[in-house]
C-alpha cells in the first residue's frame, strides 16, 4: 500500500490483463482506517470484477438527432408541397 500526501492508495499489480499491468485505487477518507491487507483483498477482488462494457450506439442522442431529421424532412416536404400546389 502507497500513502499519497492526501490520500491512501492500493495499487494492485496482479490485474490478470493483456493491456494493462497494474492499477491504482484511492482509499474512502472513511475506509482508511481498515487493515492493510483487508484493503488489499477488496482491492483485488474488486479489479478482479471489472468488465468494460462499451457504451451502446444511439441512446438520446440518437433519437434527438432522427428527430430533427424527421422534422425537417416534414417541414421541407410541406414547403415544397406549398409551393406546388399554388
């Protein structure tokens, strides 16, 4: 365990990755006051629990955008509409 000059961190080394070698976790103010190795194994098993989950295309920014693409298909087609029927 590292003792930074504001906070207590772990650094696990052992991270069973092919692209990354170790990592470095900051202690809760109100945790640090644990044992050692208590810290250790929560930091390991919590490393070890890590899955990346990449972020869904789309969400609302998605639909903000089909949105706007709607709407304007609409507002062009009743334009152009306009002026052909006149």
């Amino acid at each position: 365990m590292l003792k930074g000059v504001n906070k207590q961190v772990v650094e696990v080394v052992e991270v069973d990755n092919e692209f990354f070698e170790r990592a470095i976790l900051f202690v809760k103010a109100e945790k640090q006051q644990h044992e050692e190795e208590t810290l250790r194994e929560n930091a390991r098993r919590y490393v070890g629990s890590l899955r990346w989950k990449p972020r869904r295309p789309g969400g609302w920014r998605l639909w903000a955008l089909r949105l706007v693409q709607w709407g304007s298909a609409v507002g062009l087609g009743t334009l152009l509409g306009a002026i052909l029927i006149k």
